[in-house]
C-alpha cells in the first residue's frame, strides 16, 4: 500500500490541517478519558470494609460478622453463617431483639464499638473459636468459625451450647 503525496510534497494524512481549537478539544478529551480511567481504577479499588464479608479466613470471617452484628446489619451477617435452622433462629432472635427492644442509645454504643480479639484457638484446620468482646459493653464471648466447601462459616451453635433443661 503506497502512500499518497500530495503536490506541496506532504503525505495525504495532512492534507486537512487541524485549527488550534481542534487540537486543543483532543487533547482536553484525551485528559478527561485519562482522568476518569483513573477515577474509575480508584473506586473500584475502595471497597466497602464490610465486604468485610471475606469469608477468606477464619478471623476475618469472625470479624466481618461480629461488625455486621454490631452494626445491626444482619443480612450481612446471614451471609457469613451457616445456613441451618438453628443458626437462622439464633440470628433472628438476634435481629428482632435489634430492631424491637434496643435503645437508640445501644445501638449507637455498638455501631461505634471496637472489636477486641481476646484468644484464637485453631482445633482443627477447619475448625477456630475466637474469643471476643466489644468496647461498648465489653463483656467477653465466643465464636466458632467453619470452613465449608472452602469458605470460612460462623456457627452460632457453639456460642448458645444445647440445654436439656426446661427453664
């Protein structure tokens, strides 16, 4: 493929010339793409810390439930426990008692609340209890986190052991 000259001498692909403000106008646009490429990369690197809801590890997932509970965010909660019967009923208890009973005082006193990890005890590779409190009313409990299927799991079921006692 030959190139066309024209009879001044310059090649076809100038044979147009651009204005000023045509140069001008490419490269402002060429500058918003760029800058918003760039926005584009950052958002997409900050991410909400309750996808805290990584269930990639035992303490993470520990973590990311507790703060959802706290928060009193409990779908997201749902999303990092075991789904069975039981849990699901601990969990709703948990929500009901949230939304019905707790002061607008409490529930400000627990979302602002830090997590203190007391004691890790790995009891198997796939087995961890956390133990745990919060900064707000500081009373120290429990957790046991699962992995399943390569996830890592709250079960609620080992916080509230089985009682056969009727109260």
């Amino acid at each position: 493929m030959s190139s066309r000259i024209l009879d001044n001498g310059a090649p076809l692909l100038f044979q147009n010339p651009c204005s000023l403000f045509d140069i001008l106008y490419f490269a402002g646009m060429k500058s918003i793409l760029f800058t918003s490429f760039l926005f584009l990369q950052f958002f997409c690197a900050c991410t909400n810390g309750t996808d805290a809801n990584t269930s990639e590890d035992d303490i993470g997932t520990a973590r990311g439930f507790i703060h959802s509970a706290l928060n009193g965010d409990y779908e997201q909660s749902r999303s990092l426990m075991i789904q069975d019967s039981l849990n699901m009923q601990y969990l709703d208890a948990f929500e009901r008692n949230y939304k019905d009973r707790m002061t607008r005082e409490d529930k400000k006193g627990y979302k602002d609340a830090s997590i203190n990890i007391h004691n890790i005890t790995k009891v198997t590779d796939s087995i961890t209890v956390v133990r745990y409190s919060n900064s707000y009313k500081k009373k120290e409990d429990s957790l046991k986190v699962i992995q399943n299927a390569g996830r890592w799991l709250v079960d609620l079921r080992y916080s509230f052991p089985k009682t056969d006692s009727l109260p």
